[in-house]
C-alpha cells in the first residue's frame, strides 16, 4: 500500500495548510476562499483514495476498522465545513480535521493487512446501507461532542454562547436519526443473515446503549433541563460511542462476538 | 433549581420520586433473581402471552385516559421517571455489554445475580415492564384526541412500544433449530442450542448437493520452529494467480504457472482435472541470494498431501483460500406433499409456511469437501408486528430528521 502513505501525508498537509491559512483569512478576507479549497481539498484526496481503493479492493473498503477510519477521515472535516457555512461557526473544523488527521496517523502507524475477501455474511445489500449510516451517525456525534466540549470550555470561562448550544444540539439530533436508522437496518440484517433481528451480541449491546444515551439526551433537552448542563452529557456521551466503535473488542463480553471488526 | 427546596414526595413528583422508584425496581428485580438463585424467567406461550399483552395495553392506556390529572399517574407517564427507567435499561445493558453472556452455566455468585444472563433476569423484565408502563402512559394523552403535530411522537413512541413490548413476549414462541443434512439424505430433526435431543419438524429438508466456492489461494513462509506464519513485505494477503510476486527478507518469489483444479500424473507433475477432485497447484521460481530453482507447491485436500517447497529453516506453502460463498441445493417437503426446491446460501434464506430456512455452516474440518450441511430453520410468528414497531420508528424518525431540518432553517434566518 504505497499509495495509502501518499494519500495520507497529501490529505493531512492539505488540512494544515487550510487551517493555517483560515487563521490568516480571518484578517484577510481575500484568503478566505482559498483556505477553504486547500482545506477541501484534504476531503476530497481521501474521497479519491478511498474510491480507488474500491476498485483494486473489488469491494467496499468497509470491512475493518481500518478502512472505516478512511471514512471518517473523509467525512468528518466536512462537517465541520457543513457547520461553518450554515451557522457561521469558523472553530469547529479546527476540531474536525485535527480527528481526521489523527486517524490517518493511526492508519499509518499500524498498516492494513491488505485483504481483498469478504466473507460470505458480509455479502449482502445491507452492507453498505448499515456501515455508511453508522458512519454518517458516528461522524455528526463526534463533531457534536466537539462542539458540546468546546461550549464546556466556554462556559468554564463564563463566555456567552448561544449559537453553539443549538450546534451541538443539532448535530446530536441528526446524529441520533442516523444512529436509529443504523440500528433498525442492522437488525433486519441480521435477520436475514445471522436467523434473528436481535440477539444481545457485545456490538449490539453497545450500539443500543450509544442510543439510549442520546435518547436520554432528547427527553433531557424536551424537559428543559439547562442547556448549559446537558453540554457536559454531550461531551460525555461520546465515550459511550468510542467503546461502541474501537472498544467492544477488548472486552471481556466480545470472547463470543459474532461481529467485531476483523483485526488484522 | 425550585427542585432542592422540595420536601420529598410533596407534589408535583419530579426526578428525585423517580430516582428513588427506579432504584427500588431495581434491587426488587435483583432481589427476586436471588430468591430464584437465577433461573431464567419462563414466558408463556400463545395465544397466552398475547392475551396478557393485550390486556397490559388496554390496562395502561385506560388508566392514562380515565386518570390523566391524577398527579400519581401523570408522574408514571412523565418524563422524568422515563429518563430514569432510560437510564436503567442503560445500567443493565452495560452490565451485559460488559460481563460475559453465557447461557447455561449456574451456581456462581454471576448467574445467581442474573449478571450472566442479564437480558432474561428479573431486574431486567421488571424494568421493561415499568418502562412500557411509562411510556404507554404518555402515549395514552398524544393518541387521544388525535392530532397530527403529534403524529412524530406517536410513530416514535407507538412503534417502540409495539416492537419491544412483541420482541420480549414473542421470544417464547421463537423455534430455532439446528437441522444437519448429508449430501443425499432427508432430515426432518432439529435440535435446539440448549439441548441434545432431536426434535421433530413438521416438513423434511433433503439435501442434494452441497458447494462451496473459496477466495483463491495465499502464498505464505511457515517457520516450524515457531509454529508462525510469515507475511509478506507488502503486508498484502497474496492471492496466488499466474504473476503474483512476493518478498520476504532475501527472498523472492513469482508465480510462474497457476492450475486452480489439478491432480497430480504419473510424471509426478499436476494435471489440470475436474473442480470436484482437484486442488489448486502453483509452478512458482523461487531467488535467494543469487541462487534460483523452480517447484511446484500446492494446498492439500482431504486425499492429497499438500506441498511445500523448503527453503533452508522454513518452507513455502500455499494455504486454501477462505470461503467465499458456500450453499444446499435442497428439497423442503411437508406431509401433506406440498414441496419446494431451493438453493440455501447465507444472507439469503428462504421461506417454506411459516419457517425460514437459513444456510448456517457446514464440515468446516473438511472444507470444500465436505458433504455435510447445517441448516437452521426458524419460526418466529410474531415477526411482523416487530417489524410493524420498526417501520413506525423509521417513519417517526423521517419526519424527525424533516421537522429537525425546517426548525434549523427557522433558527439560522
Ligand atoms: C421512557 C419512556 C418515554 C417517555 C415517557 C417519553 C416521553 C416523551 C415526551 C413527553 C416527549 C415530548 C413530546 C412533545 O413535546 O411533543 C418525547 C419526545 C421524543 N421522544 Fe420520547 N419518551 C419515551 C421513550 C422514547 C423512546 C423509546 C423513543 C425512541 C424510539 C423516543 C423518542 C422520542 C423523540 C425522537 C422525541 C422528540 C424529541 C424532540 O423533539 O426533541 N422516546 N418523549
């Protein structure tokens, strides 16, 4: 995998230069626009990279935890962009593209064995439906989280910050329609692969509690509990979501998963 | 918060009556599962368990209805007793996504607790109990009167009701069973996880014929000293074809000539031969330090030795490729003559009456020889009101994600 490193060091350079050269836009609004293509562009060598792969692969490059960090790689930054056009909110793919390059450099420290098989459960058209909606959740709840931190942060040093609330509560609801539709689809997946819709394996115990956390989070929000409280349970909640995603596989529970990622 | 100045149990009940009722449930379930010493909750079957569930239904949304300014009730169907039935169900989950779920197993202080087997414990049931309690509560004052702007909340609400309430009493009535077949052979025995004797099905499974179809083969060093397999340079899984390279440290190796089906002849050397009996045999030229030969190399089969070509300490060897598709060819037929022929494959299983039939495995030991199926067979009638809960929950959350969008637009503009 010559061309991973390439694409890699490329989208990562294209998102410092971007990041740096949004700081110098702020002054010089000149700058502005091409900031935002260089920093676009990082999103769109991995978008690139992750449809050649595809095609050497001769299948979605989903099967690993490794090749799913490709998408968020991909995905995540452009939320962050997403966030800055509709709510004017210039911080948060700072955030966002810092995550992404922090997983291409776990991608380059610990090398994908390069496997192009799948096996005979993961054949099926709910494959992609499943993983891509999980990711698109996974990838709005972290920049959710993100956001819910930097409003911590905020708040500990008693600035106003009404915008950012409404973003990360947002961002939480989106990521939890995401987060249903994952859920239901895997279900009935597993139905037709695996014999019945649900039977309490490690993954799906987590992913259900990944979901119950944001439904808790829902009903606090419809209760008015205060806002500024309920940024610290978003902030939170995300740790939930990370055992769900890299975690379940460490645990005690996961000795009889028949779904954890291949580790290899 | 107006909360802390409270006396408890002074009116309106809020989050601290809630805690409170939620803890106590809560050590009430574990009491009850110790007083059991862990046995697992026996649900009836139909139409049983679904006369109780329609009853508890009508029970809880007649007393929403007829009781809706009752302060009690209002509190039972509010939301801060759902947060913490939410938060319960969360408790508990984690203790199953945590501590190993193993079925069977008794007499430690895990399963006399119910830890091991969480999902079917007391605490557990008593839970969800409360929880459909709630939430059918506060679904009882949006259903009646009807009014669109609350058709989100009903879908969302209605459907998890339904597909929880119908997943946990239907489990009693779900059979599945584990049907083995050898090639040629009729079965109409099941036998279930939990026990080893062989139950009867209402129609028979007759296997014609079982494949398999595998990735092709890999290329790997074997150091027999460490019992390790070694990769290659490129970290790739090779995939053996006419050209495939491979590197190791001071080695190399091409493929010069790939045959996926062949037996070997008199002279000694592989013959292409038919895909039931053949096995894959590779030509590959092998470099180590300046000094090169030529060997053909191959994976084995139940019959046939595999080869290996040695080099020094270690020894080249191709390994099978791992499966890629396996399925029956199979003739499914009922007493009363009804039959159906069928091809089972995994992800697509295939419905006879009431039963769905699925490819589950096969004798692994044997691989693509093996002229044994597992298939499993699976009834589930209560199915379709799961999936009725399900769609309602998709839909609630479409308009969700829609009235999510429309506010966001109010809010920027
Ligand atoms: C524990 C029992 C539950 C209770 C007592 C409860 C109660 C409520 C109430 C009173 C609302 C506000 C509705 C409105 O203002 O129109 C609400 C909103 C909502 N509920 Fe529940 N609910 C429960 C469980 C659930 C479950 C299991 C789901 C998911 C399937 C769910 C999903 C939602 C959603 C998506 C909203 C909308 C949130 C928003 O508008 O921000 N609820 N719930």
């Amino acid at each position: 995998m010559i061309t991973f490193t390439t694409a890699a060091i490329l989208a990562i350079a294209c998102w410092s230069l971007g990041a740096i050269v949004s700081i110098f836009a702020r002054r010089t609004p000149a700058l502005k626009l091409p900031a935002f293509l260089l920093a676009f562009g990082g999103s769109v060598v991995m978008i690139a990279f992750i449809a050649f792969y595809w095609s050497i692969l001769d299948r979605p490059p989903l099967r690993t935890l490794g090749e799913t960090r490709l998408w968020y790689a991909a995905l995540i930054p452009l939320v962050g962009f997403l966030v800055e056009y509709r709510w004017k909110i210039d911080w948060l793919k700072y955030y966002c593209m810092a995550l992404a390059s922090f997983f291409l450099v776990i991608n380059l420290l610990h090398p994908e064995v390069f496997d192009k098989t799948l096996m005979p459960a993961l054949q099926s058209p709910w494959f992609i439906p499943h993983v891509v909606v999980y990711l698109v959740g996974y990838v709005l709840l972290a920049a959710s989280s993100v956001t819910a931190l930097h409003n911590v942060s905020l708040q500990l040093r008693s600035k106003a910050n009404v915008t950012g609330e409404s973003v990360s509560h947002y961002l939480a609801l989106l990521g939890f329609v995401f987060l249903s539709f994952g859920l239901i689809f895997g279900a009935l997946w597993a139905k037709e692969a695996w014999g019945h819709y649900w039977t309490w394996d490690p993954k799906e115990t987590w992913a259900f509690l990944s979901w119950l956390a944001y439904l808790g989070y829902l009903h606090a929000y419809r209760y008015n509990i205060e806002r500024s409280k309920l940024q610290w349970y978003l902030a939170l909640s995300f740790v939930v979501l990370l055992v769900c995603w890299f975690g379940v596989n460490y645990l005690p529970s996961a000795q009889n998963s028949v779904h954890t990622y291949t580790q290899s | 918060m107006v909360v802390a100045r409270r006396r408890w149990f002074q009116t309106p009940w809020d989050f601290r009556e809630s805690i409170l009722f939620t803890a106590a449930a809560l050590c009430a379930g574990f009491l009850f599962e110790f007083a059991s010493s862990g046995s697992s909750i026996a649900l009836p079957r139909l139409p049983v368990n679904a006369i109780i569930l329609s009853l508890f239904a009508v029970l809880v949304l007649s007393i929403g209805y007829s009781f809706r300014n009752n302060h009690i009730v209002k509190w039972f169907g509010g939301i801060p007793l759902g947060l913490c039935l939410i938060f319960a169900i969360a408790l508990l989950s984690l203790i199953g996504g945590i501590v190993p779920q193993e079925a069977g197993s008794s007499g430690s202080l895990a399963s006399q607790a119910g830890v091991n087997h969480i999902f079917s414990s007391w605490p557990f049931a008593l839970t969800v109990i409360l929880f459909l309690a709630n939430l059918g509560l506060s679904l009882s004052w949006k259903l009646i009167p009807f009014k669109v702007q609350n058709l989100q909340f009903i879908l969302f609400h209605a459907g998890f009701w339904i597909a929880l309430s119908c997943a946990i009493f239907g489990s009693a009535d779900l059979q599945r069973l584990v049907v083995p077949i050898e090639e040629g052979k009729a079965n109409n025995f099941g036998y279930t996880m939990e026990s080893d004797t062989p139950q009867h099905l209402p129609f028979s499974v007759f296997l014609h014929e079982f494949s398999l179809e595998e990735y092709p083969p890999q290329l790997l060093l074997y150091d027999p000293h460490t019992d390790k397999l070694l990769m290659d340079k490129s970290q790739t899984i090779l995939e053996v074809r006419k050209g495939t390279t491979a590197s190791w440290k001071g080695l190399d190796v091409v493929v010069l000539d790939y045959i996926p089906f062949a037996l070997p002849g008199k002279d000694g050397l592989p013959h292409p031969a038919d895909r039931s009996t053949g096995i894959p045999y590779a030509k590959v030229r092998i470099s180590a330090d300046s000094t090169q030969r030529e060997a053909w190399i191959s994976t084995g089969s139940p019959m046939l030795k595999p080869g290996a070509a040695a080099l020094g300490n270690l020894y080249l060897i191709m390994v099978p490729g791992t499966p890629k598709s396996f399925r029956s060819a199979v003739t499914i037929q009922d007493g009363k003559g009804d039959d159906v022929m069928a091809n089972l494959e995994v992800n697509k299983p295939v419905n006879f009456k009431d039963w769905k039939l699925y490819q589950m495995g096969y004798d692994e030991k044997a691989g693509r020889w093996s002229k044994l199926s597992l298939i499993e067979v699976i009834r589930d009638p209560w199915l379709p009101a799961v999936y009725l809960g399900f769609f309602m929950i998709m839909a609630g959350n479409i308009l969700f994600f829609w009235n999510g969008i429309k506010r966001t637009e109010g809010a920027s503009s």
